[in-house]
C-alpha cells in the first residue's frame, strides 16, 4: 500500500486526539467524578436540595427571602440577610457599592426617566443601611438607629460650602426638603434641607457620626458579596426570635433550641464566624406544630 502524504497522516492524527481527548475529558472523566462524588458527599453533589412533602423546598447553599408579594417580611418566620440579586442564583453578585458612597440623588417631584417611569432617585449605600436599619428596629420592637444614620433613616451626611475656610452654606444633602435637618447648625451656620435636582458637587462632604450606638447587627444592613448567602449571624437570629415566638406562640426557649440545632461553626474551626442557616431554621418552625 502506498504511504500516505504527510498532510493526510497529519490530519489523522489530529483526529485521533481529538477522539481520544473527548472520550477522556467528555466521558470518562465526567462519570468518575460525579460518581465519586455521589458515592462520598451524596447530598451535597446534588446542591444540598432541602425537601418538605416530598418536593424540593430550596438548598441549603442557597438564601431565599421570606416576604410577602409586597415583599413585606412575613413575620412568622426568620428574615435572611438582604442581597442585592434579590437570591437569584443566576444573577449572583453584589451592589458594588463601597463605604465611601454616601451622597443620594434625591428624586425631582413630577420628573420622569426616558421610559415615562417617575424618577426615584438613587440611594447610596449608607442610606440604603440606614433604612434597612430604621425597618428592622420597627420589626424587631429595638432601637433602628446607628452611627451616622439619621432619624428619619437616611445617611447623616452634610454638604459644606466653601469646600475649605470658614462655612457659610450647610446642607444635609440625603433629606429632601420640607424635611427638618438631622443637626439645625454646623459650625455656626444653620443647616438646610436639601432640594431635589440641586448641585452640591463643589461641596465639602461631612459624615455626622452622631452618638447612637447600633443594636440591629451589621449582616441584618448588608448584603453579602454573593447575594445568596443562606445564614446569618447568631446576633440577628437571637434578635428576630422574640417576634417568631411571639407571632408562632411557642416559647422562646423553644426558639432559641431550634437556633442553636441550625448554628454551624466557623470553617476549618477558625475562618469566619458560626452562623445560622435560615431555609433550615424555618422549616423546623414549620415541623412544629404537626
């Protein structure tokens, strides 16, 4: 038989490696992990699936909100964690806001954006704690206030006019007009409100610490970097307990057993902190009373 040009044997070779390659990478390999896997974490390599009645109830890897169709929260029942996905997996991620964004864009009364939807501003991160904060102290029946929030829930954030030397314009920017400034003088010169649409750009930008001290945590105000993150912290659980008993009218022993039968410790016994699952820690509460 005639030898074949090297282009052609080239090109079957190629060919063999391909086949080779996919039938490994493709096949074999594929179904000696997910067997080992089935074999040894079980559970786990399926997404750790929680089931109530036989059907699939959510992961226990994955947070879920427990709110009403108003969103809410349904007071029956552990709040998780806010995220800025809204839990949905295939949009994990965060708000990509950072600590230095505290200036809002206050919304201009009877404006409207390119699609005819009224404007609504933009809250920045600080306010965005500030109100979860303020709506958690409500829930809760405990003090919502914390260290540079103000009263009404916003960002205690000044606007300082010269930006350097002696001020002769303050502005708590992040509380629209007609509302009473967190603080009335700064330095001497009385505080305003501040009005929608105005530019405070060439302003000095004053955070007010104040002197409240927080008692909601800081995972019940932030979300995670996630936004699926499924526990949260003993200190939220141990807040939100007296309101599940209160509303379920079981004691709150019993609530607090449920609590730590749900607390996992930190990874590897020393990264992170224990935290508390809350889709488990719900659907024990749901046992209950069968």
């Amino acid at each position: 038989m005639e030898r074949l040009p090297s282009w052609i044997r080239r090109h079957i070779a190629a060919l063999r490696a391909l086949l080779v390659l996919t039938l490994v990478t493709g096949a074999i390999y594929p179904l000696l992990v997910t067997g080992v896997a089935q074999a040894v974490f079980n559970g786990n390599a399926d997404g750790s699936l929680l089931k109530e009645g036989g059907k699939d109830v959510g992961s226990a890897l994955i947070g879920q909100s427990f709110t009403d169709a108003d969103g809410n929260p349904i007071k029956t029942y552990f709040q998780s964690r806010p995220s800025a996905s809204g839990y949905d997996p295939s949009a994990s991620g965060a708000s990509n806001l950072g600590p230095e964004d505290v200036l809002d864009t206050l919304p201009v009364p009877g404006a409207k954006d390119d699609e005819g939807n009224p404007d609504t501003g933009r809250q920045s991160l600080l306010t965005q704690v500030c109100a979860r904060s303020k709506a958690i102290g409500e829930l809760e029946g405990v003090s919502g206030a914390r260290p540079y929030c103000t009263a009404d829930g916003v960002g205690a954030v000044l606007k300082v006019f010269p930006a350097a030397g002696t001020p002769t314009k303050v502005v708590s920017v992040n509380q629209a007009c007609p509302a009473t400034p967190f603080v009335p003088v700064y330095e001497g010169v009385k505080v305003e409100c501040g009005r929608p649409g105005e530019d405070y750009s060439a302003g000095r930008t004053v955070p007010v610490r104040g002197d409240a001290r927080a008692v909601v945590p800081p995972d019940a105000v932030t979300a995670s970097g996630s936004g699926l993150d499924p526990d949260i912290s003993i200190a939220y659980a141990e807040l939100q307990a007296p309101r599940v008993a209160r509303e379920r009218g079981v004691g709150l022993d019993t609530v607090r057993a449920l609590i730590r039968r749900h607390t996992t410790g930190r990874a590897l016994g020393f990264m992170g902190e224990p935290g508390v699952n809350v889709l488990e820690l719900n659907l024990d509460l749901d046992r209950l009373k069968r």
